[in-house]
C-alpha cells in the first residue's frame, strides 16, 4: 500500500507560514508592477491559476511556480543561497566532528594480469 503524503495534507506550523507569507509577498511585488496574474503567468509560462495558488500560499503549488514569479519580479537573487552548504553552521559543525583522523585504508589495484 502506498505511503500517504501527510506533508502536503498537514505540513509543519511553520512550513505553512513560510509558504503562505511567501505567497502574499509575491502578490504585493506583483501589484506594486501593476501586473494583472494573466501578464505574469504568460511571462513564466504557466496558466493564471499556478500563479493565483502561489500567491495564496497553497502547499501544493511547486517550486518551480514560486521560483519563476521571484525571477519575473527580479526578487531570485537570493535563491542562490539557500542551503548553501557553505553557510551550514550546524552542518559544518557536525561534520567537522564526524571526520576520521586517518583515512580509511583502500586496497591498491593488483596491476598482475
């Protein structure tokens, strides 16, 4: 039996925050460009209701559709950041703890055919 997607259905408190503020600034940013929904969808290529479903925050709506409205308001400048792994504090910090003090040993390749 397949595995039921609960993210989708009950996503964390803040997941759905984040998604929701994300959406209603995305339609502030579009208004402020005195842009109807039908001008942005055909810009990124989409129909109008991936564009109204962004911009209500539904947990639904891909990534691709949030990401496309950032770049048609020129907004995707920080997307290049996100998760960079070079800014992954904790991350750095437990791999650092993680790390062998010697390298494992590999077995050298028998060159005698």
């Amino acid at each position: 039996m397949a595995k039921k997607n609960t993210l989708t259905q009950t996503p964390p408190y803040a997941v759905e925050q984040a998604i929701q503020r994300l959406g209603a600034n995305l339609r502030t940013a579009r208004l402020r460009r005195n842009l109807t929904i039908e001008e942005v969808a055909d810009k990124i290529g989409t129909g109008p209701r991936a564009v109204s479903d962004a911009e209500q925050g539904k947990i639904t709506t891909g990534i691709v559709v949030y990401t496309a409205l950032l770049w048609a308001y020129d907004l995707h400048d920080p997307m290049e950041n996100l998760a960079d792994p070079a800014n992954d504090e904790a991350g750095l910090a437990m791999s650092t703890r993680r790390e062998r003090a010697r390298p494992e040993k590999t077995e050298e390749l028998d060159s005698d055919f």
